[in-house]
C-alpha cells in the first residue's frame, strides 16, 4: 500500500514542488483567484493559510522566507491580513471547474474568500 506521509508529490521533485508552491501562493495573493488543477489547489490551501495566519500574527521573517515579489509581501500585511485578523481560519475556497480538454484533468479555481 502506498502511503503519502509526505503530502502530495505531484509528480515533481521536492525542490520543484516547493518552487511551484511559492509562485502558486504568490500568484494567488496577488490575484486572489488562481485555476489550477485539484490536486494543486487541496496541496496550496494549507501552505498559503498558513501564510496567511503568520501575516495576521506578524510574522514578517516567516513569510518573507517564502513570499519573495515585495509587492505581494506588502499587500499580504497591509490588505490581507487587517481583513482576516478576526476570521479563526478558512481563508481559501476551492470550487471544481469543468475537465479540462486536453487532458481531462480536473480542474478547479482557489480563491481567497471575501
């Protein structure tokens, strides 16, 4: 039996997985609506919440090591963060799309709720 202790691999390296997770979490504050595909989205959810609960608590060398773009940075403690300050969690939502044609992977848009 497979056993997934480590989380979703996605079928990258640990080192691309990690890259992707950043740009997909610096995609999503930036935009506030990311479409990716499922298994992405499930794997990006607790990584940005957590993200997004060291910006609430003030954290700032927490998210700084994975939030790179300074505009992103800003916006996460300046707009983000003020308006999740009395939320306890739940800062994401996944909706599922239609598959997509190529492929037939499923698809879905993470957004960051209002």
């Amino acid at each position: 039996m497979i056993k997934t202790y480590g989380g979703r691999r996605l079928g990258v390296t640990g080192t691309h997985r990690r890259a992707m997770m950043r740009n997909m979490a610096t995609s999503l504050f930036l935009h506030e609506k990311l479409t990716t595909t499922i298994a992405k989205a499930k794997t990006l959810r607790p990584y940005a919440e957590k993200l997004i609960t060291h910006a609430v608590h003030g954290k700032h060398f927490l998210v700084r090591r994975h939030v790179q773009d300074k505009k992103v940075f800003k916006k996460l403690f300046e707009i983000l963060a003020p308006r999740y300050a009395k939320r306890p969690g739940g800062y994401t939502r996944i909706v599922r799309l239609l598959p997509r044609s190529g492929d037939n992977a499923s698809r879905g848009v993470i957004t960051l709720v209002t």
